[in-house]
C-alpha cells in the first residue's frame, strides 16, 4: 500500500498529489488539517519528519516533494 500524507493549504502536498495523479498511480490519501492545534502531534504519528507531503511505501518514507515525484 502506497500512503501519500498532505496538509491543507500545502502547495508542496499539492505537486505530490499531482505527481500521483498524473502517473495513475493508486495512493491512500491522509489529510492534516495544518491549521489545528494538535497538526504536529497527528504528523508525529504519522511521519518522522512530521512534514508533509510525505510518501510511505512499505518501510520507506520520502519527505521531500522533488523526491516524491522523482519516485513517480
């Protein structure tokens, strides 16, 4: 399973989630709302890094939406 963990209002989320879609590629979708009070305590749970976008395939996590698409 593909994982693909975005923020509202990310730009940065929003080119990996393109990068997705434009090569038809299946991903579960995880929204943080980044404007709560508790955002980074859900991005703990949920990356290392605890930014988005993050990309978890099996075991890896890339963080960095250069990286994502490059993976894409």
């Amino acid at each position: 399973m593909i994982e693909l963990i975005v923020g509202t209002n990310s730009t940065w989320s929003l080119r990996a989630w393109i990068c997705a879609q434009l090569v038809d590629v299946s991903v579960e979708v995880i929204v943080i709302n980044l404007e709560r009070n508790d955002a980074k305590l859900q991005l703990s749970k949920l990356t290392p890094s605890e930014k988005v976008p993050c990309l978890k395939v099996d075991n890896v996590s890339i963080h960095d939406s250069l990286s994502i698409a490059e993976y894409f």
